[in-house]
C-alpha cells in the first residue's frame, strides 16, 4: 500500500511470525540490509513541491542536480524549439546522477500538458443530446465489468468466511483476488454458471446482457450493405436495460463519458468512473489559474458516495502512477498505514460486501487517478470495487460485426446512434481482399478498395488492448491468429 513507519512493520511482523517486538525489528532491519526492504523519505504521496530540499548524508553531492531540474524543467513550457533540446539534455542528465545517489535506477518520467485559463461552461445548446446520452449511458452500464466483478467477490467471500462475516482487508485481499480472477474467467471465457451469489442476480445480468445484443444484431442483419448508420430511438436503448436486477442498482454509480461534438450531435469516444478520474492531474493546475473544480468534485463525490451516512475518502497513494498525483479532494485520506486497520464485512440483509473503519462506520474508498484497478494493491482494488463503477466493456460500445459472415470479403457496417448520440462510428472489417490489396505493395490500392465497399479515402484504426480482459496476473493476453486481439475492427470514421 506505500511505505510504512518501521514500527508498523516491526509489530505486524511480531503479530504473523510470533515474535516478540525486539525480535520482528531485527528481522525487519535485516531484510532492509539484504535489499528485500528499501526506505523512503516519507509517504509516497502527492506534493506541491516534488523536489524538497535534499536532507542527511549526500545532501550536498545532489544540491545541484536537484536545482537543475527545479530551474531547467519550468523553462519548457515557454523555451522556443532551438532550446528545447539542451533543455530536455540538462533535465535527463541531472535525474539520471539522482538515480546514482539514490542507488535505485529510476527514469524520471516528465509530462507535457496544456492548461488553458478557466472559462465559464453552459450546456444550454446541448440539452437536447444530453438527455439522449443519459439514455446510452443507461444503456451501456449494463456492460461495466463492476456490475460482474462485485458479484463474483461476494460470491468468494462468503464462500470463504461465511454469510455476515468480517475480515481483516489488507489480510485477505491478496487471496480474495485471485479467487475473483479465477471465477471471472470460468465466468467471462468458459461461460460456467452458478459463480455469482444465490440470489441469481449475475445469470439474470448474463441473460440481459445477451437479449440487448441479440435485439441490437438483429435490427443491424436488417440493414442493407448501403446503409450508412442505424439509429434508435434513446428510449427503446435504454429500455433494453430496464430489468437490471434492483440489487445491481442498488448503489449509486456515475461516469465521466468523454463525448466528441460534431455538428449538433455528441459522439461517443470513450467512459471512465465518474470520479475524476478524467480530470484529476489538473486540479492543481485548475486552482493555481483560480478554478474550483476540486472544490465541485469534492461535494459531488460527498454527495454522490455517503448519500446514506457512509464516511467517503480518496486514497492519497501514488502506487508508481503518475496519473494519481493530485492535491488531496476530500477532508479524509488514507495513507498506507490506515488501510491495516480497515475490515470487509458482508451484509447479509442487503447481499452485499463493505468496507468498514475501526470505529464501525462503513467507509467508500474513491480513487482519482489511474482508471483500471489492476493497476493497484489488492486492498484498493477491492475496496474500489465496493464502491465503484469501472466503464463501459468493448461488448457494450456496440462492437457489432455480425456472426457468420463470410471472413473472405472487407465488411462494413453502419454508424449506431441514438436521437443526436453516436455511440459507435461506421466500421469495416477487413477480410482476404484487402490483405491481398496492400500485399502488393504501397499505393492507393487499400483507399481504391475501401471506397469500393463505401469506406472514406482515411480512416483510423483503433489498436484496442486487452488489458481487462479477466487474465490472472502474469498470464499472457489471449491474441488470435495473426497477434491482434479477438474481433479488432481494421478501421472506422464518423
């Protein structure tokens, strides 16, 4: 979870080992000397200034390396072009003999990005096509992969510990995923049943999921090869979700969708969990041009997460993500030493797992940085998990090549849309006759071909990955013949 006071580490030592205080400091303290251990200066967390002065033994050997980078870096934004080289040269030397001092090699990863002033918003011209996007929205989150992964925790925790059971978090969080991973794929991949709670609600999100996109393929095998898009009424896609069983509705979730304007409609790119996640590395920027928007999303997420009386914090760790450097959002934090005191609880009245604080209080976790929890420590991912929406999957963007066509010819298949929302672009799925179109050599022959099936003279195409596709840690992805991911469409436009 981040680095911990040694007196921490020396009693939970004392407590797994049986041994006596004296005894887990000395053991602690060797494996500090063997390596296994390494130190760090202070919790591994957001700070308004990331380059303090350096303290202790080999201050003064690194003073000036340190100064480099504080005086060379700030000069990119405004240097002209003929400078930025020497610039990036000094910055890349100076944190290359930190690394030395340190004695742990380590890039310094450095990001560029673009902060215009704060300008006031109105959605006013865009109320008609939010409120169809409301209706996709409805629409696409009966495909987050929370909705699954909550279940099937449930389903492993009582398995494990019992109904109504509580259980140290940070203890059995390592186990618990795995477990989760296992079934996901047994779930996901091998299409087993009876993984999810006793209440069915994990087969009805099955079945659901798969009368949506047989509804949805049907209309599309009705187009005609011509048919340039396909459009629903924002009422009948959202319909399509409403037997989502009550326990999946249960906790509020929101999502930030990432929408494109193009003429009067929205199209959308892409959704993330809606709490900040898009936004987070700039609030310190936000707030330094007089923004507020941490002040904004710090009383939604207030709102949002203890609309019941539960207490809502942010994890204040980095995990090695820069993505997660933010100022603090929420009055509560937690740094690593509080998740040790943390228990997963289940409720068996509501069917459902929580987090709870030493005191009893049941306790929402919300991170603002990275947007996949295999990115973090098993405890975070699991109390997210509690809390959180994730996105949409790949399946509910409406990927919609239809089964059974012939794999010989180039496909194309029209825009998906609802009222003024697009919420899939045309796309051509490329068969034998383009492979053999672009094996003769470079030319216009794949734009003669892509025109020839109604595509545009350029297009784009998207190189998907398949990191949540429910693989345990350590297992090469799934890839097809050829090494693309399964069903990777060759290329789309508006």
């Amino acid at each position: 979870m981040g680095p911990r006071p040694i007196s921490a580490v020396a009693a939970d030592a004392a407590r797994v080992l049986d041994l006596s205080i004296p005894e887990a400091l000395r053991t602690v303290m060797d494996a500090l000397r063997v390596g296994i251990l390494c130190t760090a200066a202070g919790p591994e967390e957001w700070h308004a200034d990331p380059l303090p002065p350096p303290q202790g033994p080999g201050a003064d050997q690194v003073h000036g390396h340190l100064a480099t980078v504080r005086e060379q870096l700030p000069r990119l934004a405004d240097a002209p072009a003929t400078e930025r080289a020497a610039l990036l040269s000094a910055v890349r030397g100076a944190a290359a003999e930190l690394s030395r001092a340190a004695g742990r090699p380590a890039t310094a990863l450095v990001e560029e990005d673009y902060v215009a002033p704060p300008v006031a918003l109105t959605t006013r011209q865009w109320r008609s096509q939010l409120a169809d996007l409301a209706h996709v929205v409805e629409f696409q989150s009966l495909f987050d992969r929370m909705h699954d992964v909550r279940q099937l925790l449930t389903a492993a925790f009582t398995a494990r510990f019992g109904a109504g059971a509580s259980v140290p978090l940070c203890e059995h969080a390592d186990g618990l995923v795995r477990e989760v991973y296992d079934r996901e794929m047994r779930y996901r991949v091998h299409g087993e049943r009876g993984l999810g709670p006793a209440d069915g609600c994990l087969e009805a999100l099955r079945d659901l999921r798969e009368q949506a996109v047989a509804a949805l393929h049907s209309d599309l095998a009705r187009c005609r090869p011509a048919d340039e898009e396909l459009t629903w009424k924002p009422s009948e896609l959202s319909g399509l979700a409403a037997d989502l069983p009550e326990p999946l509705r249960r906790d509020p979730v929101s999502y930030g969708v990432l929408v494109q304007p193009t003429g009067d409609r929205l199209v959308v790119n892409d959704a993330y969990a809606g709490h900040g996640m898009l936004y987070g590395r700039f609030l310190a920027a936000d707030a330094e041009a007089g923004g507020r928007a941490a002040h904004r999303l710090r009383d939604r997420l207030t709102a949002r997460y203890g609309h019941d009386g539960a207490a809502v914090a942010e994890d204040l760790g980095l995990h090695r993500l820069n993505v997660n450097a933010h100022p603090p959002v929420l009055p509560d934090g937690l740094r690593a030493d509080d998740w040790y005191g943390l228990r997963l609880v289940h409720d068996p009245g509501a069917g459902r797992l929580l987090v709870e604080r030493p005191d009893g209080r049941e306790l929402r976790v919300v991170t603002l940085g990275a947007g996949f929890p295999e990115l973090y420590p098993a405890p975070l991912r699991i109390a997210t998990c509690c809390a959180a929406a994730a996105g949409w999957s790949r399946r509910g963007r409406a990927r919609h090549r239809l089964a059974g066509a012939d794999p010989r010819a180039t496909h194309g298949y029209p825009r998906l849309a609802a009222g003024d929302v697009v919420l899939s672009r045309r796309r051509w799925y490329a068969g034998e006759d383009l492979g053999e179109a672009l094996a003769a050599g470079p030319g216009d022959a794949d734009r003669l071909l892509a025109l020839t099936h109604g595509g545009p003279g350029t297009a784009y195409r998207p190189r998907w990955s398949s990191r949540r596709s429910p693989t345990r840690p350590g297992e090469p992805r799934r890839r097809t013949a050829g090494g693309r991911s399964p069903n990777t469409p060759t290329c789309a436009a508006r």
